[in-house]
C-alpha cells in the first residue's frame, strides 16, 4: 500500500499538445505547496534520456517517484502521454496500491487542434505533421473506465477547476513547509 488515505493521486493523460502540462501547473498554482508533478516528459527524455517503449525504464521510475511523493504525504499528478498499452499496467497497480482517492483524466483534443497548440510550443520546432500522427492515438483510454474524458471544449480555467472539485483537492490545505 502506498500513500495515505487524506493524498490523492491523479492521472492526467492525453495526446501531445492536448495540454496536459498546462493543466498540471495550473493544479500546482491553485493548490500550492504539497502537490508533486510527476511528468513523464521530464523522467523519460531529460533524466533517462530513452525512448518511450513497453518496458522502458522510465515506467518503473515514475512508478517509484509517484509512490515515494504518495509515501512522503505528497497529493501526486502523474502527467504525460502515458500509452496504454506501455503504462497501463503500471498505473493500475499504482491506483490499486494508493490509499487515499485516486482521479484519471483523459484530455481528448481532436489532432488538428493537436497540431495548432503544437506550433505554440518553442521546444518542439523541429517535430512536424508526420511524427505528431504517429504520436496520435485517439481515445486511448486506459480499462475499466477509470479516466473521465475531458474534451477540447473546456478551458484551462474550466478544466483545473474541474479537478479541484472532483479530486477534493479545492478543499485540502497546502503544506506550510
């Protein structure tokens, strides 16, 4: 078992440029102190430095850093692509594993829209059309209906606040340290 039964654990996945990362800063601004990102990005491209495959070592890190935040009295978003097929089984344990309440979100932006948040986005230059369509994976929802579809219509603004409330976060103190 990991975390406590007050930490909440939630899972924010979607395709690339579907605004996951913004959604996740936005929680972080809200809530405060107390909440720990968890981004896939940033433990598989910049700490690994890998590619994103089943069984790559960036599953089993996310995994530990996730359970190690839930472990340290830590509310945790774990943000990114995250597959199906290549995560699934690693956040269901984790899900399955967590004390506290644990929220899936699924951020479905049609691939056009895809490609019009993407050209915003100065870090990305030289990835185009062809590699974001490979990326693309429609509704690549995880089992059992854990996740709640959030669709392109909701604004950031509409999103986090969604969160907030349904995660309980919106009426959790943040830590004072």
């Amino acid at each position: 078992m990991v975390g406590s039964e007050e930490t909440r654990l939630v899972f924010l996945r979607g395709n690339s440029a579907s605004g996951k990362s913004s959604v996740a800063a936005g929680l972080r601004k809200r809530f405060g102190r107390g909440l720990a990102l968890v981004g896939q990005d940033n433990l598989r491209r910049v700490v690994l430095r890998e590619h994103d495959r089943p069984g790559a070592a960036n599953i089993g890190l996310i995994d530990l850093t996730a359970r190690y935040a839930l472990d340290a009295g830590y509310h945790v978003v774990v943000e990114g692509i995250l597959y199906a097929d290549h995560y699934g089984q690693m956040l269901t344990r984790l899900r399955t594993d967590h004390r506290g309440p644990t929220h899936g979100y699924y951020l479905d932006v049609p691939f056009a829209e895809t490609l019009v948040r993407h050209a915003t986005k100065p870090q990305f230059s030289g990835v185009g059309e062809a590699e974001m369509r490979d990326w693309y994976r429609p509704l690549d929802l995880l089992p059992d209906g854990i996740e709640t579809v959030i669709g392109a219509t909701s604004t950031l603004r509409e999103t986090v606040s969604r969160i907030m409330l349904d995660t309980g976060l919106a009426h959790l103190p943040a830590r004072e340290d």
